[in-house]
C-alpha cells in the first residue's frame, strides 16, 4: 500500500457484494478501503470516523438509501467523493443522485479493472460517466427538465457571462479542456479557470451537474443543428 493511496468506504446492504468489491479494491495497490457499511446512516458515521477520499455507494438500501446519504454527504464541507453502484443504466434515482453532486457512478457488471480505474478516475477529480450512459441520462432528464426546472435552470445560467455560458455549453456537449480550448480559442488554463469559475457560481460540485444544467436550460438545444454529434461524445 502506497503511502498516498485513495482512502475508499465501500456502501452496499449485501454483504456478500461488499466482500467481492473489497476483495477486489483492496488488491490495487494505490486503493485502502477503509470501511464498509451496509446502509447509509452506517456511512455517515463511518465517513466521519475514516475519512474516505472516496465513497462507493449503493443507491438501493434499507433505512437510509443512497440517493439520501449521498446529498447528506456533499452537503458537507470537505465532503468525500461519491460513486453510485447500480444496476440500471438510466433511473431517476440515479440522476437525482448525480443532481446532489455524485460523481458519476458504475454498474454492478462492470468489469473490476474498470471500477478499479472508475475509483482512480473520480479521486483524481475526473468524474465517471460514460458516452453512452451520458446519453441516457440526458435523454431521461428531458422528460423532467420542462417547465419549472428549464425556468430555474435559465435563471441560474443568466448568472454566468457570455464566455462562461459558452464554457458551460461545451461541458455540458462532453468535451474536455483540451476541446473547448481549441474550440473556443483560449488556454487549457482559462478553461479551467472558467470551468472553476462556473461550479462558484452556481453552486455546483462537477462537471456533470454543469452538464445537466446546461441541458435543463435548453442551451444544448440551440447547439443542435450546429453540433450534430450531441451530448455525451466522450466519458466525462
């Protein structure tokens, strides 16, 4: 064990899950998991008893799930990151979650390697959630992000200047830093600055909620018949 390796608290009500997953991350040499708990008040406790860099949560439990636990937890100051385990690829809950500032989350039948690499991912401030599974998701927010929630999510957008909003829409397109710098002509550096600039603003946690505001607001909307290739191009 590396003397900087990722602190990890694995969630889930299934013992027999929690044995396999720490199994699993604990033999990487770069990951300690440093607790397990079987729903989300043991988490909360935990959280505050380890100090996990990482959290791997189970979005389905008894007494407190993870959806509560997850908006309990980034709600904190500095909170722990948090990944959902699931085993749909789009549901509500999945998005509320990623709403509440997760960031991002992996399917059961993932391959260990990849959520070994999903762990890496996220502690290292890169969240997880793939081209695919992005469209999905935003395809499913469609279906909510009408009426009041595009009113306040234009409302809130309004806060932002003109090159931030162009930041925000690139985000929320799935590209990264290097894209919207050549895209929009600027540094790698000011893009992070805006990117920065944008979750203060806001009141964000990760570039994925900036995408799901982005979308909520209708700005991908009026990138479309200019932008063919939608959301999600890449993993965020």
């Amino acid at each position: 064990m590396t003397a900087t390796a990722i602190r990890l608290l694995l969630v889930d009500d299934d013992p027999l899950v929690r044995a396999g997953l720490s199994f699993m991350l604990g033999g990487a040499g770069d990951i300690e998991v440093v607790g397990e708990a079987a729903d989300g008040a043991e988490a909360e406790a935990l959280v505050d008893r380890t100090r996990p860099d990482v959290v791997l949560m189970d979005i389905r439990m008894p007494a407190v799930d993870g959806l509560t636990a997850t908006e309990r937890l980034r709600g904190r100051p500095d909170a722990p990151k948090v990944v959902i385990l699931t085993t749909f690829h789009a549901d509500e809950q999945v998005l509320r979650a990623l709403r509440a500032g997760a960031a991002g989350f992996v399917l059961k039948d993932t391959p260990p390697a990849e959520i070994v690499e999903a762990v890496r991912r996220v502690a290292a401030g890169d969240p997880v959630l793939s081209p695919a599974v992005t469209r999905q998701l935003m395809a499913h927010a469609a279906g909510t992000a009408a009426g009041t929630r595009r009113t306040a999510a234009r409302e809130r957008i309004a806060r932002l200047h003109d090159r931030e909003r162009e930041v925000a829409v690139c985000v929320g397109r799935g590209r990264s830093n290097a894209e919207i710098a050549a895209e929009l002509f600027m540094s790698v550096a000011t893009v992070k600055t805006h990117v920065s600039r944008i979750l203060a603003k806001l009141g964000l946690n990760n570039r994925v909620q900036i995408a799901l505001l982005a979308h909520d607001a209708g700005l991908l909307d009026e990138q479309a018949e200019t932008d063919g290739d939608g959301v999600g191009r890449r993993a965020y």
